[in-house]
C-alpha cells in the first residue's frame, strides 16, 4: 500500500493528503498544492519559488552555443583557404586555357 494513503495534510490535519511536494517533501491536501512548470508545489516553495529572482537562461548552455559558432566558422574558414589553396596549386597551363584546347577536351 502507498504511504500517501495514511498521510494527512500539513496544514489542515483533518484532511488526508492527496500529494507530496517535491521539494520540501511534506503531505499536502488537494486545496494546498498547486501545479507549477508542470510538478506539484505547495504553497510555500511556490511563494520561496517567486520570489527568488530568476536566471534568464542557463549560462553553461550559452556556453556551448558560443563555442559551437566558432568552431564552425574556423571550420569554414579551414575550408574555404584549403579550396583556395588547392586551387591555387594548378599548374599555369590550366589557368591559361591550354589544357582546356588540347585534342583530348577538343569535341569533333
């Protein structure tokens, strides 16, 4: 049998509880609890909860963002210079059309 079941509320004894708070761990009647970012809350954490002032964003994952747009604009730097120095790398011939007017590319 669950625990909750001989459990009376914190604030009204007569009461049988019908959740527990996930953060302060006392019963709670269903007139005592309230549902908040999708858990349970009593009243007070709820009020402790509001009043604590909150973080706009989690800064480690802010982090991590940051980090991740640069190593993909090095990446893309990397590529862009290996393509232009591979492309730098042909020989004078190519970039002078010979190559391109020799029999072998010639349509007949």
């Amino acid at each position: 049998m669950s625990a909750i079941t001989h459990e009376r509320c914190f604030n009204h004894a007569l009461r049988e509880a019908a959740a527990r708070c996930p953060r302060c761990r006392r019963y709670f009647c269903r007139e005592c609890v309230t549902e908040h970012d999708d858990r349970v809350l009593c009243t007070i954490c709820l009020k402790e909860s509001a009043s604590r002032p909150q973080r706009s964003g989690n800064q480690a994952a802010l982090l991590v963002k940051v980090v991740c747009c640069i190593a993909g604009l090095i990446t893309a730097w990397f590529f862009f210079f290996m393509m232009g120095d591979m492309l730098t790398s042909l020989p004078n011939k190519f970039h002078k059309a010979v190559l391109w007017n020799a029999p072998a590319f010639r349509e007949e």
